[in-house]
C-alpha cells in the first residue's frame, strides 16, 4: 500500500481529515495530538515514521523501510481507533436510550 492508497481507504472508512496527518500530503495541516506518518531520509534508506505527537512530544513511534509496512501499520491502528470509538458511540447511545425509557 502506499500513502496515496492509505489516504484513499481513510477516505472509504469515512476518517475525518482532522483525525490524521500523512507527511503534509494528506489529512491535516499539522500532526499535534493525532496519528501521524512521515517520510525522512533515513542513514541508508528512505524511512517512514508512525507516531502520535501529544503536546509536542512523539508518542508510541515505530520506524520503518518499507512504505507498505508502514501504512499497513498505519491503517491498523487508525482503524482499531474507530472501531473503539464506534463502540463507545453505540454503548453510550444504548445507554441514553435505555435511560429515558424508564
């Protein structure tokens, strides 16, 4: 996969563009407080970074030299993101539901 293909299954997944930030290219303008990927000139090769950055500080960041792994990688994540919050959405909303019935 590359990130033009992960940009384009974010878009099937219905992500919103503010919840992910792809090197500039795609998503968001800036990569504060949200699943990041850029791509740096690594010692030897060209590298792509996954990471969260919270308060300017980069969180649970994973390197990689493949561009595939990498937005596989990306695309795991971001989707085990929103499946969570989906549950929670659903949970909450039953919840609410079985509240004003009773």
């Amino acid at each position: 996969m590359t990130v033009r293909e992960l940009y384009i299954k974010l878009k099937e997944l219905e992500i919103p563009e503010d919840r992910y930030y792809l090197h500039g290219l795609y998503g968001n303008t800036n990569d504060q407080d949200k699943l990041s990927l850029i791509i740096r000139k690594g010692t030897y090769s060209v590298e792509y970074e996954v990471y969260h950055k919270e308060r300017g500080n980069k969180h649970s960041a994973r390197i990689f030299t493949n561009e595939d792994e990498a937005c596989q990688y990306f695309y795991k994540c971001i989707k085990e993101d929103k499946e969570i919050e989906d549950k929670v959405k659903s949970d909450f909303q039953n919840n609410d539901t079985i509240s004003k019935s009773v």
